[in-house]
C-alpha cells in the first residue's frame, strides 16, 4: 500500500461547493478505524441510501485493517490484501461518501472540517487542501504509539500503528533474514534478535507471532540460519509484569507460555535509549538488537490538540463527556481511542480497545438518528466483555464477563481462540453482512492450504 503523504495547509481556505443535497443534515466522520468505518457504514446504510442525511468518512488511508491485527501482518503471518477493505468501495456499496486526505484542523464556528493536501510517492499532488462543512462531526481517528521522548525511537524503531508500519517492519524481519543467509561470515550476536518494548496486548502477541513466523521463513531454504540460537525475541516492559493492565492470572498464564517458547521477558526495565545496535535499558543492560518495535503506550495523535479549543486529555485524546459529546462542542463527538470518557462512579476512563469503538458507534448510530428528530442523546453505557490475548498457533487466552454476575471466567486454548476470533468476525459482519462474511471465511480457509504460511516478500 502506497502512503499517504501530506503537507501543511495554508492559512486561507475555501469550502467547496456541497451539490444538490447541501439541505441535507451533514454527518462527517473523520477516521476509518473500527468504530469510524462501522459507523459510516450503518448510517450510510439507513440514512444515505434513503436520502435522509449526507454521510461523509474523512480518511488519510485508502484501506482499513482491523488493528488488533497489525501484529500478524508485522510477523508475516496475515496476507493484508485477503483482509482490507477499500474505502471507496466500501463507501460505493453503503451509501456514504468518501474523502481522501488527512485533517489538519477544524472551524467550530464555521464549522468546517480541513484537509491537507496528498502526494504520491513522486510528490505529485492527488488531491488538494480541502475543506468540508459539517452538521454534525465524528472524530475516531484512534491513538498513535507514545515514544515518551526517548531518544532514538524515532529513527531506529517501528511502531505499529499503520498496516504500512506493520508490512515494513516485516520486510525489515525478512531482509534481516535473507541478509544474514548470504552473508560469508556466520551470523553475528543481535543481528537477529528481536526486541519489543511494550508488553501490552500488542506487544506480547507479537512476540508469540514472531516465535512462529520466523520459524517459517528460515525454512523455506535459508538453513544456514539457527532458528533456536540465532533468532531471539526479547519482550520488554517498564510494570513488575507483562500484560499489566488485564488481570494478573493472565498474566501469568501468558507469561508461562512465552518462556516455554524461550522469549525473554524482562519487566521492571525502563529504556532509556534505542539505537542503530540495540536498546540500552535503566539499569545499564544493553540488549542487542537491530530489530526493534516499540508498543509502549499511546497517546491521540498531535492534531486533537490543535483542534479550535476542544479539550484533550493529559494523553491527549478528546474530552467527552457520558453522550460521546466534546466538552465544549455539543455538535462534535469523539469514539474510540480518540476519546476520554471516565464513565459515572469510575476512576479511570474507558480503555483503548477495539469493542469500546464497537459500542460507541452501535450507541451513536441509534443516537444520531435520535438527534436528527431533535430528541435528546442518551447516554453510554460501556460494558466490559473481557480480554483475550492470542498468542498465533501456540495458545490463547483471557477472560469473559458476564458468565457470573460481579465475576469473570477465565479461558485459554481451542474455546479461548474461537471467542478471540469472532471478535473479528463481529466486526466483519457490521461492515458486509452475514453472506459475504462467510464466503470470504471459506475462501480464506481454501487458499491457506495452497500458499505458504508466512508471508516472503
């Protein structure tokens, strides 16, 4: 997938002209992520297609990936093209617009929405600065990784954030590979090793993927590779244990299973530094590494703090309050990881994870068309269902709520990875239907058969 690239736009802008429906009540979505794209896709459906509003997704990618998996494509193991979703086309089929480009600000009181110009890869512009008038706005643009300002993060690391930075880290892993095979001296101490900073779900996951694929690729031909002593993944995480915001039974039963793969956990370690050789930590240990990922921490991305006054959180996400509603903005609203919202009689807000984006826009979609008739929104009400971690072919495990009331059930294995999967399968089926998801299951399930585990190229 080609990049989006984008410029500053300037300080004068223009609206462009709307058409024939310019009565209609305007609904902009900025961010194609899981609660985005569910949301444009519902309302487009019932509200689009019948003419009874304008729906618009704002979006700086021209594909959606379901982020919990980016670790899968990072390893190899997921083919991205059987898996994204056009926004073009998915907007064609649903009923809503689609508008390319990154927003780089907003007007409130012209209420407007503003979008930078996009390059190609040779700098030749596709679309211009844009601006689009709105009625109602939606920002889901999700969070980005937080480097907390160490020094070489930026330079010798990758996040995984993007698909693009998932398929890039694992082009670097192949190389990597491929690299030290031709090479006439044997493979040198680090030039392999694997390290991830962040032992949260994406973190942790990846390390169990990387156990496998890595496996995979040294075998198709490239035996001068010692996958047990040549390839090591060290996990690394700042908390007294991994996982450290699901439940320590997790934890543990996680941490069980990356040491029988011999992935080497280090928690209590802060880093202080990556660099070109490897991550130099606190408490002076240096761990070789010319592979590293860092999953430690996220914050919204620097434009929701430049967004005409909004209020945004110490981790710089957008306020809201019980309605999704912007603080200061009752027309704006903010889902997913974009938002902060402490919900009543709790003391921390509702965490970054796919299913909170799922209820906040299957709330929105009833709330919005509530809002059309000019009746007052109600408010959300987050319900926990439980974490999984999937750990590839080796294990998965987690937790359900609301098997027993007040309590969890814990779960790992076969049932453990159904649950994890269908997760997914929820989503799928809020974007296509029934029908569509299971002939795309079943082609899946054919063509695995027929093409090589890991991805090697």
């Amino acid at each position: 997938m080609n990049e989006t690239k984008t410029k500053t736009a300037p300080v004068e802008k223009t609206v462009l002209p709307v058409g024939p429906e310019s009565d209609l009540h305007h609904i902009i979505i900025v961010g194609g992520g899981v609660g985005g794209l569910e949301l444009a896709t519902r309302l487009g459906d019932n509200l689009g297609k019948r003419g009874k509003a304008r729906i618009s997704l704002i979006e700086k990618g021209r594909t959606h990936i379901w982020k919990p998996l980016l670790h899968e494509i990072a390893a190899g193991s997921m083919d991205v093209g059987r898996h994204e979703v056009a926004y073009q086309a998915q907007g064609y089929w649903h009923g809503f617009q689609f508008r390319y480009g990154e927003m780089t600000g907003i007007d409130r009181k012209k209420q407007l929405v503003y979008l930078a110009a996009t390059y190609d890869e040779d700098g030749h512009e596709i679309t211009p600065v844009r601006s689009f008038k709105y009625d109602t706005l939606v920002i889901a643009i999700g969070c980005v990784g937080n480097a907390f300002n160490t020094p070489g993060v930026m330079e010798h690391a990758i996040m995984l954030d993007t698909p693009e930075q998932a398929e890039r880290f694992n082009r670097r892993l192949i190389n990597a590979c491929v690299r030290a095979y031709a090479q006439d001296e044997p493979v040198r101490p680090g030039q392999l090793h694997v390290a991830i900073i962040g032992a949260g779900a994406t973190g942790t996951e990846l390390s169990a993927e990387l156990h496998h694929t890595a496996r995979g690729v040294v075998a198709f031909g490239l035996d001068k590779i010692d996958p047990e002593n040549d390839i090591k993944i060290t996990l690394v995480e700042a908390a007294d244990r991994i996982l450290p915001a699901l439940p320590e039974r997790i934890s543990e039963a996680v941490a069980m299973i990356l040491r029988g793969l011999k992935v080497n956990i280090k928690t209590g370690s802060r880093v202080t530094e990556v660099t070109a050789k490897g991550v130099k930590l606190e408490n002076g240990d240096f761990i070789p590494s010319k592979l590293v990922v860092w999953a430690a921490g996220v914050k919204g991305p620097d434009v929701l703090a430049e967004l005409d006054g909004l209020e945004v959180s110490r981790s710089n996400q957008l306020v809201v309050t019980q309605t999704l509603q912007t603080t200061r903005d009752p027309n704006i609203f903010a889902i997913g990881d974009s938002a902060y919202l402490v919900p009543e009689g709790a003391d921390a807000p509702i965490p970054p994870r796919a299913q909170a984006a799922h209820q906040e826009a299957s709330h929105l979609y009833t709330e919005l068309q509530r809002r059309l008739q000019g009746e007052p929104i109600s408010p959300f009400r987050y319900r926990d269902f439980g974490s999984l971690v999937s750990l590839g072919d080796y294990s998965t495990v987690g937790s359900l709520m609301g098997f027993i009331v007040g309590k969890s059930m814990f779960i790992e294995g076969l049932f453990a990875r159904v649950m994890y999967r269908s997760l997914y399968k929820m989503h799928e089926m809020a974007l296509h239907g029934p029908a569509k998801v299971t002939l795309d299951t079943f082609a899946r399930l054919l063509t695995r058969r027929t093409e090589p585990e890991v991805k090697l190229h």
